[in-house]
C-alpha cells in the first residue's frame, strides 16, 4: 500500500513534465520568483497545477502505557486559476495512507480519499500592476466532507484516528502579505479555521495557523526558502465532551530549497522540524519530509 502511493508522485509529475511553449508564465506577470503553490502572482488566466507529497508520523501518550502511533503518507493534487489579476481559485484533492496502532500492536491501515479543500485569495491591494513589491490578500475558502468512512474487513468503522477525514465542514479565513525585495522575497500569512460537527459527532478544535518566510533567490534556476509554521489549536469534542489531547501550541522551522529545471516547473524539496512543542497529551511530533513540483500552464 505505502509502495503504490509512493509511486504515484512519479506519474503526476510525469503528466506535469511541460512540452514546447510558447510563452514563460512568471514573464506574463512580470515576476521571475520561483514560488511554491500559494504564494505565487496573479495574472488573469494563470493556471497552475501542482502535486506534493508529505510524510510524518506522531505518537501521542506515555510508551508502554497508553501511546498511540500514528504515521501517513499524504499526496496532495492541487489546481489554481486566475479568471482575473486580482482573484486566484484553488482546489486540493489530498490522497492518504495512514497507519495507526496502540501499545497492544493492534494496528488499524486505511487508504483513499481525504477531505477536499476549496478556497479563493482575493488580491485587495498592489502597489502597481507589473511585478509589484508588496500584495496583500484575503484568504477564504473550506474543507470539504468528501472522506468516506474507512471500514476493517469485517466492516466495522474503524476509529477516528485511523479515518482520512473529519467529514465536516470547515470554513477558513485568513490574510496574507508577500514582499519583494531584489534577490529577496517575503511571506507572513495568518489563517484561522473553524470546524463544524462531523463523523461520529466529533469537532476538531479551532485553530489558528501562521507562517513567516523569507527566500534568497541569487540565480533564475534555484532558491532557498526559510520558515517558521505554527499551529494553535483548541480542544476538539465529541458529542459536547471535550478533549484536551493535541491542543496547544506547535511551531515548525521549515528549510526548503526551489528548483527550476525547466521553464514554468518548480520543484520544491523541504522538512518541517518541530522546535517548540507544546500539545497536550505526551503528543510528539516527528519531522515532516516534504516534497512538491509545480506547473504554469
């Protein structure tokens, strides 16, 4: 199952590797930035298709007690459309495998769709039309309950953490700043999210997610890129019950490294290590491995 997912990353970007074109889509909106999904200019008609995929693992509890490990390896499809310079559409269809097991050595596996999410960022100010030096935007959009209900051999349902999705509806909101500078760009983006009631009436927690970023850019072909991601995130509850368990406060220091082999392509390779912890629960987190490629068409 781990092999069949790792080798779809291969075959998307197999049917992203571009053929002759005629025109460089950073040209068309005046800004030769490498950029990794999100983050990048609007022009009207600017379509981009990415893929990436993410592995990490997490236990949560004391060992030999009551920890519980849970490891997944996620490929996110990602598609972005500017009908206009200042408005990009996005949709994200993730695939999952996912692990999960307790001291016992029971182990629960599932595999498929997870939630999809939608969103629009809306460009509310630039400071002029062509390759500007600051953009600021609106971020909104929701995840989608598109999981289906993972089930063992024998069809029982199998626990909520072994589950690909919530099966809700959680809307988000958020705003963002890029900056240019040279050689040099910059990212800060604050995004709070909000979930509704959804498989078995479980809510995950509210949550507020952030990142700083900052890239050097000294050649066309490559860049590297530094960030620190945080997560804050409230008690989920099932059915009115609380549970405190991976609330709190997370932060990531995230190094990545852009590549352009080739016109319109970004290749971005990356790990997002935990520095400062502090999630209720014996929660640890290991690093998560990350690696994307990006298409203009």
């Amino acid at each position: 199952m781990w092999k069949s997912l790792s080798l779809a990353l291969p075959l998307v970007a197999g049917l992203l590797v571009p053929t002759a074109g005629l025109a460089c889509a950073t040209c068309s909106c005046g800004d030769p930035t490498l950029t990794s999904m999100g983050t990048e200019q609007p022009f009207a008609g600017r379509l981009r298709l990415a893929t990436q995929l993410r592995a990490w693992s997490q236990t949560t509890g004391q060992q030999a007690i009551d920890a519980v490990s849970l490891r997944e390896l996620r490929m996110d499809v990602s598609v972005a459309y500017a009908p206009v310079p200042w408005l990009f559409l996005s949709a994200t269809l993730p695939l999952q495998a996912r692990t999960v097991q307790d001291v016992s050595l029971a182990r629960e596996t599932a595999w498929g769709l997870g939630d999809v999410e939608v969103g629009a960022k809306v460009f509310v100010f630039r400071d002029r039309d062509f390759s500007p030096d600051n953009l600021f935007g609106i971020l909104v959009g929701t995840r989608l309950p598109t999981s289906p209900t993972q089930r063992d051999a024998a069809g029982r349902p199998l626990s909520l953490d072994a589950q690909l999705g919530t099966a809700s509806v959680d809307p988000f909101l958020g705003l963002a700043w890029s900056g240019f500078r040279s050689d040099w760009s910059f990212l800060a983006s604050a995004t709070g999210y909000l979930p509704t009631r959804g498989r078995e009436g479980f809510r995950a927690g509210a949550s507020l997610r952030t990142t700083l970023a900052t890239q050097f850019q000294p050649s066309p072909r490559w860049a590297l890129r530094l960030a620190v991601d945080s997560r804050l995130e409230g008690p989920s509850d099932t059915l009115g019950v609380k549970d405190p368990v991976g609330s709190g406060f997370v932060a990531f220091l995230s190094p990545d490294v852009l590549l352009s082999p080739t016109t319109d392509v970004v290749v971005q390779l990356g790990v997002r290590v935990p520095f400062f912890n502090r999630l209720r629960g014996n929660v640890h987190q290991t690093p998560i491995l990350q690696a994307s490629i990006a298409y203009d068409l």
